[in-house]
C-alpha cells in the first residue's frame, strides 16, 4: 500500500501546541501515516521582518512536535522551491506512488487565492482544511471553496481523503485549539 503522508507547510514562528493537535487530529480523521511539517524558509506573502531565523524555527518545530508520526522537514531548502504549488510538484515527481494530503487552517483557505496557481494546489493533490475559530463560516463562504464547491467531501469520508483523485477536498470540524504564533510572537514582545 503506498504511504499516506499529510503535508503542513507554514512558517512555524513558532512552531505551537496548535500545529500539534492538527496534527493529531489530521493523522485519526484522515487516516494518515505521517504528518511532514515543511518549514518555510521564508513565506512570500509575509515580510521578512519578524520572523525568527529559520534554524530556530526548525528546532523549536522538532521540540514541538514529540510525536514519531510527525517529521520536521527543510525540504523546500533542499528543493530550492519557494512556492507551495512548486514543492508539491516535486513532492509528486519525488515520490509518485505517496498519496499526499494537504493540510491547512480555515484562515489559509480564507487567502488562498492569493497563493501563486492556487488552484493547481488542489489539482495536484487533495486538501483538508481545519476548523479554526474565528475563520471556518468566512472561508467556507470565500471564493476558493465557492468554486470548489462541487468537490468537496463530507467529513464522514475524510478518511478516504488520500485516496481520491484531486481536486478533492474536505472541511474537517475538530476541537478547536486556542494557540496561535500571532499571540505568541505578540506577548513575548
């Protein structure tokens, strides 16, 4: 059977409890072998300002994770890629027997239009976005899942989700988990 592999990509400033418990949650609901966690080196729609050095990043990410199932990964180093749609391309090229999961939070899917190929992200591969408080009703109603609309899944067949072929996609309603690296960067300041 091929191995079937979430993928959480972000900037980890810092890595927190939250990305653990979607993590987790992720691995249970989808059915998923691993979860890779691609730290970015730097996000193209955040500004470099503020954002810790990518060796910190990492190692806070590993400290965070405590699970065998979760691994920290600097692929996009590695590939020298920059763009979300760039690394899943290499990831299918790679890895082509993998079936891959793209994960990500309601507000990710809220901005994803401003993704560079956004919607070749959801040809490549199938998405699961994660309740997040505050973002699912106004994501769930922003023009990416309008126009995806008529593939999305039910939460009762999520964990077929790495199965189906793209575009797919599902909204996972899961406890809610009050971390945010927003709130940590602002009250270490």
């Amino acid at each position: 059977m091929p191995r079937r592999i979430g993928l959480l990509g972000g900037s980890f400033n810092p890595a927190h409890e939250g990305h653990r418990h979607v993590s987790r949650e992720a691995l249970k609901r989808l059915d998923l072998d691993q979860i890779w966690w691609l730290v970015a080196p730097q996000n193209p729609l955040k500004p470099a300002n503020g954002i810790a050095p990518f060796a910190k990043r990492l190692a806070a990410a590993r400290a965070v994770a405590r699970d065998r199932r979760i691994k920290i990964l600097d692929l996009e180093t590695c590939f020298g890629t920059r763009y979300t749609v760039d690394t899943v391309t290499a990831f299918r090229r790679l890895w082509p027997r993998t079936r891959f999961v793209w994960l990500m939070g309601a507000d990710n899917l809220r901005q994803i239009r401003h993704w560079r190929r956004w919607r070749e992200i959801f040809a490549c591969l199938p998405v699961a976005v994660m309740d997040r408080a505050t973002y699912s009703l106004g994501a769930l109603s922003e023009l990416p899942a309008q126009a995806l609309r008529r593939y999305r899944l039910s939460p009762g067949a999520a964990r077929r989700l790495a199965g189906f072929y793209p575009p797919a996609w599902t909204f996972l309603p899961i406890r809610l988990d009050p971390h945010s690296a927003s709130d940590i960067r602002a009250n270490r300041t």
